[in-house]
C-alpha cells in the first residue's frame, strides 16, 4: 500500500538522486508555476506595542500587483546589532481571521503561537494565506454569506486566471515570496526559518518544510493525512482536485496508486528538523494507522543520511489544536534546533 522509500541495502551515496525523483513527482502535483517576478521588499504599515511586545505591520510582494499582508512579533532586545530567529506563525482555516488569530491569546484556544515565541526569543511572523484575513475582507466587516461569496469568486478567480496551477502551488509561492522579504530584514538572523501551522497551516507548513530548504525546523500540525486513505475527500467531482491538479489524471491511470505521500513528504524535509504532531482523535483524519506507515517509511531517510534525532512525532488524545503539553514540546524543538 504505501511505497517503501529506504530498502535494506539503500545507500546513504543514492540517496541525492532517490530524492530528486521524489521531488520531481511531488512537484508535478502542483501544475504550473507562473513565470512571475517581484522584487524582495518590506513596507511598513503600522508599528504598535501589544501583550508588552513590538508588532509591526507589514505589506510585501508576491505577484506583480499583488501584496501580501503579515504582523511582525519582535522579541525583547532584537534589533540590528542582536538580530533573532524567526519563525512564521501559520494560520489555519478562518476566512475572517487569518492571522490574527496567531495574534490573539484571548481567542481560540493554543492559537496565540506567535505572541508565545516572541516572548520565548523569537522574531514571528503571521501572514494572511491566499483568500484568507485582510487579503479576503480588504478591512470590511462582512456577513457569513458575504464572506462565502467573496472567497468562492476569488477561487474563481483563481482558477480562471491559472488554469494550471493550484492552491498548494499558489500558498508555497507565497510564503516563499515571504520569506524573501524577510531577507531584507536586518533584525532576523540569517541562519534558516522555523514554520509552525495547525489544520491548514499545517498543512502549508509540510509542504514548505518538504519544499524550501529555508525552512530548517517545522511543526506541523493535524496537517498530514495520507492521500491514500484520504482519496476519497478528492474525488473527480469534489473542490479538492484543484490542490494538485495532477492527482486525478495519475490516481486514475494508475488504477488508484498516489502520485506521492506523506512518507515522500517527511523524506524530502531531512536531515532539516521535523516535529509532526496528530490527535487519534481527529475527525478529518480518522485512519492515525496510515499516518505511522508514512512516519516509519519516512524516517528511514533521517537515519540513512545520519540524522535520526532531527524526526519526531507526537500523537495526542486532545483532537484537532496542539494542547498545552504538546505545544510547549514543540516551542524547546525550535529552541534546540534553531537557537534562541
């Protein structure tokens, strides 16, 4: 059922050209990319003090005419001359919200990620995702209904405008875009980012670890549910197709094989730090027996390229979110792996 990525007499020597190959079929999930290009910058929007830290509201670029939005959550005593790690804060599915509620401490519970790194050290950042928070609402105050109609006619939008291409492609390039911007900025320290995400940011958070090597320590969250006991949420007629356009064409061509899974996704992040977390109790993800296949499968990289401390799971009781616990597991993995 699930492929094997590590046979017994793989070698540590193959493992470039293993990895390639993986990286190509993963990639091929995601369609087209545009042949696009903004110049890496950071406008500052609005700059106030909250929960006794500096946020800074920003707008960058990620398409031409197109800006994305983020708040920037400066730890104590980060400037120029003492420069800090910076972990991006990623969102789950809340069209309104967006990132605000990695902002909010009083809002739904174990969300506030980025005001609790801050102040463990911490530059964060919290960007809306494509069709979420500001870059949906545009600022207004909208009815559920309006809200609905507005994010069903930009992924119309979307998809009449890349044809192509698809959601996962469209957040990757995002972020990517993000982190370019970030760059630029002197109080972040230039030795690699973290990503933590639950739901959907988790998600976005997998395929950024899996896929730009920026990203050194990731945590996803509740964000990993293997393809093949979950094809059935991506049959032809569902919305989901357009997440990786190629999934059709190669589950039914293949008489129903995955183009690639999770296990593929964990091997393409090593040796670059990878903490998974999952409830047993997740009702979007009922089948936890499959997500082990793709850990154990996974994990044969790390260790074949010497690496095994740098994988790590966690599976909980507490369903959906990332409970106290386990969410103070996951701020000591971004301190031991990327430094405070």
């Amino acid at each position: 059922m699930f492929r094997d990525i590590v046979l017994q007499d793989t070698t540590a020597a193959e493992w470039p050209q293993i990895r390639a190959r993986i990286d190509r079929r993963v990639m091929s999930s995601m369609g087209t990319f545009p042949e696009a290009r903004v110049e890496p910058g950071v406008e500052v929007l609005d700059a106030y003090e909250k929960y006794g830290l500096r946020h800074v509201k920003v707008r960058y670029p990620v398409m031409p005419g197109e800006q994305g939005l983020a708040v920037i959550v400066l730890p104590d005593g980060a400037d120029e001359k003492r420069p800090a790690p910076a972990v991006l804060t990623i969102h789950g599915t809340n069209p309104e919200k967006g990132k605000w509620g990695m902002l909010d401490p009083e809002g739904p519970k174990y969300r506030a990620y980025a005001i609790d790194l801050a102040r463990r050290g911490f530059v964060t950042v919290s960007a809306d995702q494509f069709c979420f928070g500001e870059l949906l609402t545009r600022g207004e105050t909208l009815d559920p209904d309006a809200l609905r109609e507005r994010y069903q006619n930009a992924m119309a939008q979307f998809a009449e405008r890349f044809p192509d291409w698809s959601l996962d492609g469209k957040r990757l390039w995002d972020h990517q875009r993000l982190l370019d911007a970030l760059e630029t900025l002197p109080y972040i320290a230039k030795r690699g980012f973290g990503a933590i995400g639950n739901s959907l940011g988790g998600r976005t958070v997998m395929y950024l670890a899996a896929l730009e090597t920026r990203i050194t320590v990731a945590v996803p969250s509740c964000g990993i549910s293997p393809n093949l006991t979950n094809v059935w949420r991506s049959v032809p007629s569902k919305r989901e197709w357009k997440l990786s356009p190629n999934w059709e064409a190669y589950f039914l061509r293949n008489g129903g094989q995955m183009l690639f899974d999770y296990q593929d996704m964990i091997a393409l992040t090593a040796p670059r730090a990878l903490l998974v977390l999952e409830p047993y109790t997740d009702g979007l993800n009922t089948y936890m027996d499959a997500n082990f296949n793709c850990y154990v499968r996974g994990q044969k990289a790390y260790s074949l390229i010497g690496k095994p401390e740098c994988f790590a799971t966690i599976t909980h009781g507490d369903g959906h979110g990332i409970p106290p616990d386990v969410r103070e597991f996951a701020y000591r993995w971004f301190e031991r792996f990327l430094g405070k």
